[in-house]
C-alpha cells in the first residue's frame, strides 16, 4: 500500500490532510524519460459546503506527478518495468531481463577459478560450508565428464548437473559415433547451444550456472567460460562466482605461460584467498587437475600441502 498525506488545493476541491491507501492497481507509471517517471494515482477528498450546494460528498480524483530519481518518496516500478515477465522479450534498449537476472544468481554462488599450466589445467573451487554439521564431500562443485574433461561450476548447483549430465551424453554420443573422444571446444559449442535455446523460448528459463570447462585434446590444452546465455570465451586463466573480479586481477598480475603444476595450484589457492579475504578453509577447498594422464582429483592432504605452501595472509 502507498500512503499519501497532501494538504493543497486543486480545481476548488480542497485536499484535507487525508491518508488514503493507494493500492497498486490504482498506480500507473511509465518511464518518460531518463531518471524521471509519471506517476498516476487516485485520492479521496471533499469540497466544503460554502463552495457550492450539495458538494460535501466525498469526490474521486486523479492526480497526476512526475517523480524525479533524486526526490524524496519516489515511486519507482521494478527495474524491468514489465519486460522481464517473459525470456523472450527485450526491453527498448536491447537487454533480456531474465538472463541478466540468471548472471546475478552465478554472482552469488562460491568463487571458481580455472587456469592452464603447460601440461593441463588446474580448477580450483571454495564451498561454502554454513554449518559443522555439513559433510564437505557432499556438496559438488567439481564434475568429470570424460576422461580428458572436468567442469567446475559457480551458482545453481542443481542446474549444473542438468548441464553436466547433458554434456556427458554429448561425450558418450561421440565415442559411440566417431570412437574417439569429443573436442573440447565442440563439447563446449554444444553445451552453449543448448543452454541458449533457453533464452530464445518462451516456457522456461535460463540456467542459472557458469561453467569452467578445462580439457586437454589433440589441438591443445583449453580452458572455457560458459555464461548463462550462451555465451563461451576461452582464456589462459579465468574464474566465475562472487569474487571473480579479485581473482581475475590477481591472475593478470601474476599469471605466465609455462607453469608448473605446483606453480599453478599454488596461484590458484592464492587467488581464491585473496577473494575471500582470509585463509582458505581446508575442509572446503577442493583441487582438479586435467592433463595428458587424465581426471584427478586431489585428495585431502594434498590439498592441505599445497595451502601450507602459501605464505601467511598480511593483516
């Protein structure tokens, strides 16, 4: 309910310090232009009996006010104003709500990052442990889809395994087609494929998951960054969820091709410290290595020696 109490004058009716509730429906406001709206809305109020016979009944009328951004009780609409009701309708400027929204959700989720080394790929992920009561081995953040593939994820972790499980068949389909193992970038053109289909339909959504997609293949070593739209990049090193402007920063300053994998694990648990802004939880760190000897993961006491291998966090 919106309050209003005005004390003016308009047309001869007197406005008496009146609070009339005006219900949502009763409001309707469309943008006029930039960082100003045009707000409708109705109240009750009366006319003295000294203005005019029979005019003491209570009259309905229809005020009409531009609201600036920088006014005080400004009445605003939500930020997509309607177009974001539907996956497949733009607003005027070009964007597409829901998938800006599904962006928002990968930006909440626990700091992932990726990068190569010169004989694969090191991922390295934070799960968020909210109670001691949590078992850390059951929350997964770290998929195999093949042997010569792992993906980490940051956001809807339910939706990941939808897109895990669908990038598994597309592996296990290219065996069976072609005996080989699938290419890394077209399991990944594959992926993004389908997860754009999901903006480009009405009747459902977009996945709320970004990808990490790190593989070694006959063309070379590669790390992927899938975005809710669809969108895919490729990069040398690269991260997603909640701190990935902190660790991205931190691998332009201190990433270079030619690293040893301990050199890497190591940069990448720096990384993920630096985004958290104190020390890595050993229970909740998990480590994923891809090279020419397959999947692993890293057991808990390696984890542990590599994080005992990183320098006090300075106060």
């Amino acid at each position: 309910m919106l309050q209003r109490n005005l004390f003016r004058q308009r047309r001869g009716l007197r406005l008496a310090r009146i609070s009339h509730p005006v219900s949502p429906h009763e409001v309707r406001g469309e943008e006029s232009c930039e960082g100003s709206y045009e707000v409708e809305f109705s109240l009750t109020c009366w006319r003295p009996k000294s203005e005019g016979p029979g005019s003491s009944t209570f009259t309905r009328i229809l005020i009409k006010r531009r609201y600036n951004e920088k006014d005080e009780g400004i009445i605003m609409q939500p930020s997509g104003r309607g177009y974001d009701h539907g996956i497949t309708t733009f607003s005027p400027d070009g964007r597409l709500f829901q998938v800006e929204y599904a962006r928002e959700s990968v930006k909440r989720g626990t700091t992932t990052a990726g990068l190569k080394f010169r004989d694969g790929v090191v991922l390295v992920c934070d799960k968020r442990i909210v109670s001691r009561l949590i078992i850390p081995e059951s929350i997964e953040k770290m998929f195999k889809i093949d042997n010569h593939i792992g993906v980490a994820t940051s956001g809807l972790v339910a939706d990941a395994r939808q897109l895990v499980a669908r990038a598994r068949v597309e592996s296990q389909v290219n065996r069976i087609t072609y005996a080989d193992t699938i290419p890394v970038d077209v399991l990944v053109k594959k992926l993004c494929d389908f997860k754009q289909s999901f903006t480009q339909y009405g009747g459902s959504r977009p996945f709320g998951t970004a990808l990490l997609i790190g593989g070694v293949d006959d063309n070379g070593i590669h790390l992927y960054e899938t975005d809710p739209s669809g969108a895919y990049q490729s990069y040398h090193a690269g991260a997603i969820g909640s701190g990935r402007n902190t660790v991205i920063e931190h691998f332009e300053s201190n990433w270079k091709k030619g690293l040893t994998l301990n050199a890497a694990m190591k940069l990448g648990l720096e990384a993920l410290r630096t985004a958290n802004d104190t020390e890595l939880n050993r229970e909740a760190v998990e480590v994923t290595v891809i090279d020419d000897n397959g999947y692993r993961v890293l057991d808990r006491s390696e984890v542990n020696k590599q994080i005992d291998r990183l320098k006090p966090l300075e106060d």
